[in-house]
C-alpha cells in the first residue's frame, strides 16, 4: 500500500456515508393533515390536529397502560400451528413466519401480569399489526390461561381488544376459542373477580361476538369500530342507508351499548379508579394527573 492509499484510508476519503434514515410522514384518515411518525409516537399515536386514535402495537399499548418494569409477559413461546393446512396466495405457515419476523411478537396478543395503580392484574393485549388481531387458537390459549392465573392469583382480568374477528386460516378451531374464552370467564364471574374489557378500533367478529363484550365494564376508545360485520355487508344484507356514525364507539355508547367513551391518554387513570371501586380499595394518588 503507498502512502497516499495509507492517508486516504486514515482519512476516510471516499468512504460511503451512510443517509440519515428519512422522517415518515403519515396521513390522518380524520383530518388528512401529514404527520411526522416520531410526532405521533411521542403523541401517544394520537393525531396532534384532530386528535384522531390511531391503532397502536401491543407493546405500545402496554408502556401507555402499565408502568413498563411492571410487566411480566406469560406464555410467549405459544405460536400457531396450520391444523388444516391453509394456503391462499401464500402458505398459513409462512404468514406467520414473516409477522413473527416484521413485529417480534408470536401472536396476535401479548398476555402478562401488570400493576395499575395499587393494584395486580392480568392484561391481555391485542396487536392489530399481526394478521389483522385475528383470533387463533394460541389467542384463545393465552386469554384462557390468564383468566386461570387470575383466579389462581385473586387478580382482576383486563383485555384490550383490537381484532378483525376469528382467523380463517384455522378453520372451525378459531370458532371454538369464542366457546372457550366464555367458558373460562364463566369460571372468572364465579369467583367475583372484576373484568373490564377495552374495546379499541377495532374491534369486529368473533372476538366481539365473544369476550370482548362480556366484561363487567365495556370501555371504549373514542372513534372505535365496534360490531360483528362490517357496516358494508350489513348495508347489502337490509339494503338500508345506515345511520350516521354506525357501529363506532360514541353510537353504541348513545345506544347502552357500551359503558364509557374514555381517551386513551385517561384509560390508566379510569381503570384504576374502576379497580378501586370494584375491589373496594383506595384510589392510588401516585397516579392520578
């Protein structure tokens, strides 16, 4: 090497620098306006302008609800096996391959033990990013198996639902998961334990024909999608106009559908002054804002 090639590479000189990664702009469904993703992130995925709920990761949700040293996940080593073999443009077996690799979850939901306030619970969150939040057979495992450490625990149970309903991919074994997450919070009411469950967008099909609506308290984020069909296949079905704001949160909670609208920055607050008033304990003041 001579000793121009010497200083050239001590100097660097016509090393490749690396680009700066570029700032994502996301358009609002409500507003239109663009929004810069680290201004979203830091927003608690709320839309700055019109303060639109966007969806969020599991993870997210949970650092929003829970303290993040609070959080113990169980059963993370489940994942969905192909019982009846489905393939459409792309192997099952290969879906979830890749949606384990794009998020890092194993499933649709991230189930663990938390603290609210003063108070140790059993959280199940969906995670819409993985196929759609649909419903499998591990989802009904890991909701089943936390309802059982509740009861074993004394511990009250809380659900984040944000799913497009039971996952086809499994056949008549999603099907069975909405029989057996009932059955399991059967056993859970039986034992006075409280279960509020939150309904985020959205919130459709067999989850919502199963779990999602037997909670003690029904809450829902603002602007939700709340319903079994979609408002389309319910429009061809009665060949009717739908009214204005069918199926979203603020109509079913009009109708006594749901008990509360609460945003998403106050949902850790509620469910602590919820948990107090159900389980007859002080109102932890460390958290109240």
């Amino acid at each position: 090497m001579s000793w121009l090639e010497r200083i050239i590479k001590r100097a660097g000189i016509g090393k490749k620098i690396p680009k700066p990664a570029k700032e994502k702009w996301i358009e609002c469904k409500k507003c239109k306006e663009q929004i810069l993703e680290s201004e979203l992130v830091e927003n608690a995925h709320l839309c700055p302008k019109c303060d639109h709920h966007f969806r969020m990761t599991a993870v997210d949700r949970i650092r929003l609800l829970v303290p993040a040293d609070s959080f113990e996940e169980h059963d993370h080593n489940l994942t969905s096996s192909d019982p009846i073999k489905f393939k459409d443009k792309k192997r099952y077996k290969d879906r979830i391959k890749s949606s384990i690799k794009a998020g890092g979850s194993t499933d649709s939901i991230v189930c663990g033990t938390a603290t609210i306030g003063d108070h140790e619970v059993e959280l199940c969150v969906f995670d819409f990013f993985f196929l759609g939040g649909s419903m499998g057979s591990v989802v009904g495992e890991k909701i089943t198996r936390a309802i059982e450490r509740a009861i074993k625990k004394d511990r009250a149970l809380i659900i984040v639902s944000c799913s497009g309903g039971a996952r086809m991919q499994e056949g008549i074994l999603s099907l069975m998961q909405m029989a057996k997450t009932a059955a399991a919070l059967k056993r859970l009411a039986e034992h006075q334990l409280p279960y509020i469950s939150i309904l985020a967008d959205p919130t459709t099909g067999g989850v919502s024909a199963s779990f999602a609506f037997l909670g003690d308290v029904l809450i829902a984020e603002p602007g939700a999608l709340i319903g079994f069909a979609g408002p389309r296949v319910i429009e061809q079905t009665i060949r009717q106009k739908l009214p204005e704001g069918f199926q979203r949160a603020e109509f079913l909670l009009e109708h006594g559908l749901i008990d509360q609208v609460v945003h998403r920055k106050d949902l850790r607050n509620r469910l602590d002054h919820l948990l107090s008033h159900m389980r007859n304990t002080p109102i932890l003041q460390a958290d109240k804002e």
